[in-house]
C-alpha cells in the first residue's frame, strides 16, 4: 500500500474516532501493512509521555514516535494534531519515500532547540539503535523555515519529521543516539506506554467511541 494511502487511512481514522473503515474485505497486501490494533479516542497520555529527551553542549534533542501504535495512546486532541500534521504533509512523506526507495518509512518527530546562540546541528548525525541494529533516517520533512540553515539562536528550535527504514520497534528498548550522546530512557517510556495500552483496549471495550475532544490548549 502506498504511503499516501496509508497516511489518508490514517486521517479517516481521526474523522472517525476510531478505526480506519473498510469497504469489505482487507486485501492480503492491506491486511500486512494495517498492524495497528489499538483503537483512537481512548488514550490519555500526554505528548511530553512519550518523548525521549537529552541534551548535548549545544542543543536540546527530542524524539516522538509517530507510529500510530503509539500515537494513539495519546489524548484525542493530542493524536488528532499530530496525524493532521502528518495528514498535511503526506506528499512530501510519500515522495520523500519514494526517493529513498522505502514503501514502509517508519515516521519519527525530531526536534532541535538552541541552548546557546548560534548552535550548529547536523541532522544526519542522529541514529536510533533497535533489535541490535543500528537506523539512520533515509530522508527527512522538515516543519520549519529555521531547519535549513542547520544552526540556531538560544531557545530557536527547527522541527522535522524523519523517515527511517521499517525494523524500528517501540515496543522493545531503543537508544537515541546524537553525536556520541544517548538515551535509553525509551525503556523507561515502555513500561507506561504498555500500561496505557492495556488501559486503552480496556475502555474501548467498556464504552463507545468517544467523540473528538475540542483542542486543548494546556502544556504537554
């Protein structure tokens, strides 16, 4: 299945509060890509939950995964902001695989922020280590205007979101990797990012599908 295929699925998802709809049986190729099993609409673990943190001299790093697996755990204002950004920027993601010859980009929200004037980072630097492999993005779409000249002011920050090949699993221990620093406090992350999955089956059994929250406005 295409990558813009599966990115509007994923926006069809957001309209419903729930899952994707199908018009009929799943074809053998749909059913291999569509792994998701947690429903949209019941979580509630905020954006700053699942966000993998750390600093070097010169620059803040955050790390989201955007695999909908995960996303989902997060409150429905939360997961809907999140997938209609990557919803609007779905043909820059789907040529960006198309280039780097990935049908099945695993998507990850990469943030740098300037701890000290004219901080200088390199994109290409930063590596996720997973099952003993080590992933480096294959491209990149970047948010923001600041992100091309790869240096930025204190408190500036340049967003993009990375294309890594498909392997990467957030349901086991991943290492951040950036420059000679890293974290492992995805496995840390795990241990609420299980909990919360197994509290979101729970309600989505015991009640209907909420309807979307209204934007919240409060810190993440």
């Amino acid at each position: 299945m295409p990558v813009r295929e599966l990115v509007a699925l994923l926006a069809a998802a957001v309209a419903c509060g729930g899952a994707p709809p199908q018009a009929g049986a799943p074809t053998p190729e749909a059913a291999a890509q569509d792994t998701t099993t947690i429903p949209a609409g019941y979580g509630t673990l905020r954006r700053d939950d699942i966000v993998v943190q750390f600093n070097t001299a010169q620059l803040q790093i955050q790390i989201l995964p955007l695999h909908d697996d995960v996303i989902r755990l997060l409150r429905p204002d939360a997961y809907q902001a999140l997938s209609g950004m990557i919803q609007s920027k779905a043909d820059a993601i789907a040529a960006a695989a198309a280039r780097a010859g990935v049908s099945r980009p695993t998507l990850v929200l990469v943030t740098y922020r300037g701890l000290v004037p004219q901080a200088r980072f390199s994109p290409e630097e930063l590596t996720i280590g997973s099952r003993g492999q080590l992933f480096r993005a294959v491209d990149v779409v970047p948010l923001s205007t600041a992100w091309d000249t790869y240096q930025l002011e204190a408190r500036e920050q340049a967003q993009a979101i990375y294309l890594f090949p498909d392997g990467i699993s957030f349901r086991e221990r991943l290492v951040m990797s950036y420059e000679g620093r890293s974290s492992d406090s995805w496995s840390r992350t795990l241990s609420a990012v299980e909990r919360e999955r197994a509290a979101v089956l729970v309600r989505a059994r015991a009640s209907p599908a909420p309807a979307p929250a209204a934007p919240d406005s409060s810190p993440r």
